[in-house]
C-alpha cells in the first residue's frame, strides 16, 4: 500500500518536463504549484483505494516465497552449517577410529602383562626396570602395538607399558571429549539452523497454499 504525504510533511523541489499546452493550462491557475500538489495527493488517494486484484495478489506473494527461498538457501550455505554438519556425519567413522586404537592398545598391554607374569615379573617390578637402559629393549618388545604405516608403507609400532598406557589415557580422553563436548556443541548449531530453515519453509508453504486458494477462487 501506497502512503498518502502529509501536507504538514516538508515541501521539496522536483523539476519535470511538460507539453505546452500543460504549461499554458497551469500558467491560468492562480496557484499552480498547490494545484500540482491537489492533484497528485487525489491520485495518490485513488491508486491507495484500489483494490488489489487476484494477480497482483500472487505476484506479490510469489516474491516473498522467492525471498524466503534466498534465506533458506543462505542458511543451508552457512559455513558454520555445512561444517557441523559434516562433522556430524563424519563422527560415527571417528569414534570406531578411537575405539579400534583404545582396543590395540588394551590388547598390547594385556598380551604384555601375560608375558611378564608367566616369567615372574611383577608390575612394580616392570614399571622400575623399563625405565632401566639395561632392560628397556626387552620390555619394548614384551609390549609393542601395531599403531599405523608410515609414508613408505611400513608397518609403524609404539612400544614400552608406559608409553601404552600414556596413548591409551588421551584416546580415552579424546573419546571422551567426543562425547561430552563436540557432539552436543555441534548438535546444538545443527539443530539451530534447522529449526530456522524449518519455520522458513512453514512461512513457505503458507505462503504457497494462499497462491493455491486465490488461483482456485478466480
């Protein structure tokens, strides 16, 4: 809807081009400029009190759809999105990943500890001698695990009960982290720009069945 300008409102100058006849026909108004002023302020009047028809109806709620269709598409652009999203998906992968390394790891100590009990070594006795230059190779290979390939393709080996149990801590608590923090953080910005993308497409859809119900009452 158009407004009416109030006369109250500040008068501003605009210069136009007119026929010579329009000129003669002002020139005969004792008071040209408040005559331009009436006419247009009864045009303005008349274009605010025409109805608006079936078509314009649908144009002008067709650009709002096409608007919000601009904003739901930004949404699901969003970098902060598309990244907590992807992460999301990605996070099954990543804690196998973290359970197959906690896993190894377990199985290596435990192998280990097997060994060093069937030749009578004592887990205080391990803990001192490992950190013995004299002993240390041999409690290396009592407790090795498998951990990757290099570059070259070769099999990568991390060894020694305390170095074992120091990886194990941080996968621990790396999973942990996983659980406790990250997975809810980008739960909440996931379902954040959800709901959002979710009340737009409502508003979309609402906007939608009004272009239906006026195409169906013409």
């Amino acid at each position: 809807m158009r407004l009416s300008v109030s006369r109250r409102e500040k008068l501003h100058s605009y210069s136009i081009r007119l026929r010579t006849d329009q000129v003669t026909f002002l020139r005969s108004q004792q008071h040209p400029a408040e005559f331009l002023r009436a006419a247009l302020d009864k045009t303005i009047s008349q274009v605010d009190k025409t109805p608006e028809t079936p078509e314009d109806q649908i144009i002008r709620l067709t650009k709002q759809i096409e608007l919000i269709e601009a904003q739901i598409k930004g949404l699901q652009e969003d970098p902060e999105f598309q990244e907590a999203e992807s992460m999301l998906n990605n996070l099954p992968e990543l804690k196998r990943h973290l359970d197959d390394k906690k896993g190894r790891l377990m199985k290596a100590l435990e192998t280990g500890m097997e060994k060093a009990k069937r030749e009578g070594i004592s887990v205080e006795k391990i803990d001192k001698l490992e950190k013995d230059e004299e002993y240390r190779s041999y409690f290396l290979r009592l407790f090795s695990c498998e951990w990757g390939e290099s570059e070259d393709g070769k099999t990568i080996y991390i060894a020694g009960k305390a170095n074992l149990e120091e990886r194990l801590k941080k996968v621990e608590e790396e999973r942990l982290e996983l659980e406790q923090r990250r997975t809810p953080y980008l739960q909440q910005i996931s379902a954040a720009f959800k709901a959002k993308i979710k009340e737009l497409e409502d508003q979309r859809g609402q906007l939608i069945s009004n272009i239906e119900s006026i195409k169906l009452q013409r």
